[in-house]
C-alpha cells in the first residue's frame, strides 16, 4: 500500500522559502509578470499587423496602380518638407494615368478632407469625407462605420477639388 505524503508540509517549507527570500521572490514574480506582458503586447503588435496586411495591402494585388500624394510619414517635420514639395494630384492626373497606363487592371482616386457637413437645419463640423471613383470599391473596399454610402441617383455632379 501507499503512504499518503500529507499536503501541508510542501506547502509549509515553500512559504517559509518565501519568507526567507523576499528579494528573490519579489525578483522571480516581476521577471514572470514582465515576460507575460510583453507576450501580450507582441501578440497584439503582431496580430494588428496581420489585420492591416489582410484589410488594407492584400487587396491591392498586383494589377493595382496607388498613388498617393504622402507616403506613410509619422514625423511632423517630414510632413512638413513633404506638403511643401509634392504637388497635389489633380483630376487631368488622374485622367492621364488612367488612360495611357497598360499594365494596372484598375486606376482609381480618392480624396480625404475635413469640413463641414450640413443636412437641413443639422450641421456637423471636423467630419471626415471621403470621396472616392467607383471603381475605389473594388480596389479598396471600406465599409462605412460612422457613416454612409450614397446611391448613385442621389449624388449630384461634384467637381474635383483636391
């Protein structure tokens, strides 16, 4: 038969190893909370890449011409050199591009500004517009998430104004 090996005791000299080492202990509890949250936060860096990749870059393809007027900047003073020195694209580039490109299935342009919206007596101020070519929804579908898309018979002839 087996001797049962009463419970109390591991765990009596375990607190006593505590106690006795409190420096050690604390040192080995904040190495352990540490190491688990950079995990999360490496998980989550590398998950929210992933998300991008798959909304923004993988529907592209490679038929796709993008143009943008800035690249991906994150210092204000490069934005600063860079909204001095690229002109802005216009409608006639746009045109340009669409008809004397060969390769790209799809050319398309976007405009993104801020203003202020007005419906009836309702205004909204700083709102962000997006005004896109048809064929934008194929290139790089968004779905609207605080706002909405127009039918086409309630849009009015707008003109181009970057």
């Amino acid at each position: 038969m087996r001797r049962r090996v009463p419970l109390r005791e591991p765990i009596n000299v375990a607190l006593e190893t505590l106690r006795a080492h409190k420096m050690r202990s604390f040192l080995m509890l904040l190495g352990i909370i540490l190491s688990v949250s950079t995990l999360i936060v490496v998980i989550a860096l590398i998950s929210g890449v992933n998300r991008y990749i798959a909304d923004r870059v993988a529907n592209l393809g490679s038929n796709v011409f993008l143009l943008t007027r800035f690249p991906i900047i994150t210092d204000v003073d490069e934005y600063v050199k860079a909204n001095r020195r690229n002109k802005k694209v216009t409608w006639d580039d746009f045109e340009s591009l669409r008809d004397h490109l060969k390769l790209p299935l799809r050319v398309g342009v976007e405009l993104r500004v801020d203003g202020k919206v007005r419906a009836g007596s309702r205004s909204l101020n700083d709102t962000n517009i997006r005004g896109v070519t048809a064929n934008m929804a194929d290139i790089d579908p968004v779905v609207p998430r605080d706002g909405a898309t127009f039918p086409r018979a309630t849009i009015r002839a707008a003109r181009w104004s970057p």
